[in-house]
C-alpha cells in the first residue's frame, strides 16, 4: 500500500467546480468538501482500481472458509431485508449485481425468482460464487465489462458506488444497460450518520482510501439526476447503539440481533414472500420518516429512468 501511485481530483467529480474545503487530512490522502454542491471526496486517490483489489483487500477484510456452511447461511441471510425492498418493484427478471463479492445477496435474488449475473474484480471472491454458490460470474474490472444495451430489469450495487473513480461515466455505463421500466439498487455508506459525525475522522465509512466518495442523500440525489434518473424508495439502518436509549425500539432490536441458527452442513437460501400491506407500510413510514435522524451506517435508493 506504501508505493501505490495516485493523482489529485481538481474539479469536484458531481459538478465540476474547483472551490473546496479539506475537511479530513490524512498526509498523503485527504477528504474535500465542494462548496458548490456539498459533495464530499478523496483526493489525492490511487490511479488504479485493480492494484487496490486483486491482491490483498479481501483477504483482509472478508476472510471465509469454503467449508464454513453456519458463517455462509449467516452471511446469505442477512439480505432478506434488502431482497423485499427489491420485490416491491420487481418480482423477476434479469438481474446484476455489480460487484458481487461472494454472491450472498446474488443467492438471494437468484432463489427468490430473478435471472442473476454477478461482476467481481477479485478473483477469489468470484471463484467462490460460482463453485459453492452456483451463480454466474463475470470476474472483470466493471471498465472491460460490457452487456448489451437494455438487458437488465434490476441492477444491484451495494457498497460499490463509493469505490468508483469516474463515478458519472460508469454509472452512465451501468445505466445504459438498464431496460426503460428497471430499477437501480444503491447502497452506501451514509456520510451524514450518527456514527459518523460522532466519530469525525476516525469514522470506519471513510475507509481510506478505497472510498473514493462520501455520499448523502443530497448528493445521491444530485448524481441521480445528473444521470436523467429518478429517487423513487429510501430505506435507512437504524443506529442500534443511539436507539437503544429509546425505549420502544428495544424489542425490534432484539428481534433483528437473534442469532440464526442452521443446518451446518447445507446451504440455506431463503425465499422471501413480500406483501405490501398497512403494517409494513407503516412500519417503513416510522423508520425512514420519524426515525430518519437516527440513521446509521447506510442508506439504500432505488432509482429509475426519469
Ligand atoms: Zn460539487
């Protein structure tokens, strides 16, 4: 990580004005803040994306036995949350995940009625998506991958988007393969939340310097728009250790904590029947509405052609 090489952003990357502010300095790499658009970024930042991935950056951080079946049925599980927010607009169809790492989520969608392609830059993970989890696998930098035109009604990226370098032309890219009626999945780490301007710049999300921009609802918005895309669904995490003060979150929590339990030796997908009746309705209006001061972590959008 010493020698990588890196370049300086000039111009902010949403709207390509060249007025900031530092707002975290960490020697070699720093976090601006555009006083145009408020969007937030890392400049000076590494050149090259493979050289950040191929090697090391998932053997640190994501470690898995193969043979570990409780962890990967952990693992799978923890998307049915994400999967019902997908279902509310799309039942099936052809469906990308772009970087798919170990193809968790990418089971999910595929047990639950969707036509699945995954593209991962690094191998291993890829490897293990194909032979485990039975999934198809493109193991490509997102730049030499092309699909036709159209082709996809849902397109997947959960904490990806902050790891692009020329963020406007790939997602420009990505949406090109998109059908006119599909759906474009966003998770990211949410820059404006508790943890975050608790922690300042020790805050985890900053995750120096593989994330290459800090986004809020604001900015995502600002980028959607920028693409001739639309915000049509948001949906937060709830900042477990400030919310568990309120005393009438302490029982979701607890539910949401439970440990799961499985068969150890097989693989357990799970298939998620949505209905979008009052109380979920209401449970999402309380989460993202009354409780939207208490995000924590991530934010989700789903997007759509304007
Ligand atoms: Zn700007």
């Amino acid at each position: 990580m010493k020698n990588i090489k890196t370049k300086n952003i000039i111009n902010c990357p949403l709207c390509k004005k060249n007025k900031t502010n530092i707002i975290y300095d960490f020697n070699k790499y720093k976090i601006l803040k555009c006083k145009n658009c408020g969007f937030c970024y890392l400049s000076p930042r590494p050149v090259s994306a493979e050289e950040l991935y191929k090697n090391d950056y998932f053997d640190e951080k994501y470690s898995l036995e193969k043979s570990d079946f409780q962890e990967i049925n952990k693992k799978i599980n923890e998307n049915k949350a994400m999967i019902k927010n997908v279902l509310k607009f799309k039942k099936n169809g052809e469906f990308l995940e772009i970087g798919s790492n170990y193809g968790f989520f990418l089971a999910v969608a595929s047990a639950n009625g969707f036509n699945t392609t995954g593209v991962e830059i690094n191998s291993r993970c890829a490897e293990f998506a194909e032979k485990v989890l039975n999934l198809k696998i493109v193991n490509e930098n997102i730049e030499n991958v092309n699909f036709p035109e159209k082709k996809f009604d849902v397109i997947f990226m959960s904490h990806v988007l902050e790891h692009f370098d020329n963020v406007i032309d790939k997602f420009k890219k990505i949406n090109s393969w998109l059908k006119d009626d599909g759906i474009i999945v966003i998770k990211v780490p949410d820059f404006e939340c508790l943890e975050s301007k608790r922690d300042k710049e020790k805050y985890r999300g900053l995750s120096v310097p593989y994330h290459y921009s800090h986004f809020t609802l604001k900015t995502l918005k600002k980028l959607a728009n920028i693409i001739s895309l639309k915000v049509i669904f948001i949906d937060i995490w709830i900042d477990y250790k400030v919310s568990e003060k309120i005393f009438f979150m302490k029982k979701l929590i607890k539910k949401q904590n439970e440990q799961l339990k499985f068969d150890s030796e097989k693989l357990n997908i799970p298939k998620v029947y949505y209905k979008e009746d009052f109380i979920s309705k209401l449970k999402h209006f309380i989460k993202t509405k009354l409780l939207f001061y208490f995000r924590g972590r991530s934010i989700t959008v789903i997007m759509k052609k304007k």
